[in-house]
C-alpha cells in the first residue's frame, strides 16, 4: 500500500543546539532552526494514527522516533532524505543517542520535544554538522538500522566536540493547524 503525501503538512520541527562548557555548564552558544520532516516521517506518523494489517502487527511500534544520529555533512536536507549524508562513526562506532521516556517530553497540545545530550566523554574528535531523528525500526536499538527510517534532518553549523564541550540537541516537533 503507497501512501500520498499531501504538499502542505500541518506540522513543523525546530532543532535547538545549546553548546555547553563542560565543567561549569555555562551556556557557550545556541543555535535554533526550522528542520525539514522527510515524506517518510510524514508516512510513518500516517502508520502511527491508522494502523492496518498491511503495514504489519508492529507497525506503531516501529514508527515511533526513537534515536537521534549525527553525521559530518552539510549538504541542504531535502523532504526525499532517507538517511544522514555522511553517517558519524566515533571508535568505530556511529554516532547515535536512543531517546528513553525521560527525554521525550510533551508539551503544549500537538507539541513533542526530544532531548539528547553529548556529554563531555560521548562523540569527542569530531566536527558534526547534521542530524536526523529516527524511527524505532524492526530492532529495539539504535546502533542496529533494520527497518528504521530517517523522520527528519537537519543541518547545522560545524559543531567541533571535544571533551571540554557538552552539546545538547532540543528538537521539538510541533502539529500546527
């Protein structure tokens, strides 16, 4: 079953960037910007209210945001993005942060924020400049990619990470009427 995808979508993300000192948290530089949600995002939240046998048993658990992942490139997201450009990989590993209840918080009607954090140890000798949200996927884990799809992406300017710098990324999506 293909779903159509309307050319006007009530709906709006909005990625904060707040760069920290990593000792005293003091608040070195914010950065915030209109995100693009992807025709697949748009898709998955269709799952998401009208669940159907087609889409498989697991269709509203697989469609939820579940991660946040960081890539090193800043070409401008497009709605047709599948996927980060240029995918992080820190120790041989990718760059992604799972969301847990704590850090998905509703707020106003229609509004859901997702907080992820690099703390001073997480990410270090890197330069990102994109990110995305991701759906849960076949696989309850974030490092595994089966069957996840990239709801929104972002690109940012360069976020240098060392040890000294906590970067916290806010990003809030929001159903507009």
């Amino acid at each position: 079953m293909r779903i159509q995808h309307a050319t006007k979508v009530p709906l709006r993300g909005d990625l904060r960037i707040v760069r920290r000192d990593a000792t005293s948290l003091d608040i070195l530089d914010v950065w915030e910007k209109k995100n693009v949600i992807t025709y697949a995002g748009v898709e998955a939240l269709v799952k998401l209210q009208a669940p159907n046998a087609t889409f498989g048993a697991n269709v509203q658990l697989e469609n939820q945001i579940k991660s946040i992942r960081f890539g090193l490139n800043s070409t401008t997201p497009q709605r047709t993005d599948t996927n980060l450009v240029s995918e992080a990989i820190v120790s041989a590993n990718p760059v992604r942060i799972e969301f847990v209840d704590a850090t998905r918080v509703v707020g106003a009607a229609g509004t859901v924020e997702y907080v992820a954090t690099m703390a001073s140890g997480v990410g270090n000798g890197v330069t990102y400049r994109e990110a995305g949200l991701f759906t849960r996927g076949t696989a309850n884990d974030p490092l595994t990619t089966s069957g996840a799809i990239m709801f929104s992406r972002q690109v940012f300017p360069d976020q240098p990470k060392n040890s000294g710098v906590v970067l916290e990324f806010r990003w809030r999506i929001t159903y507009t009427v």
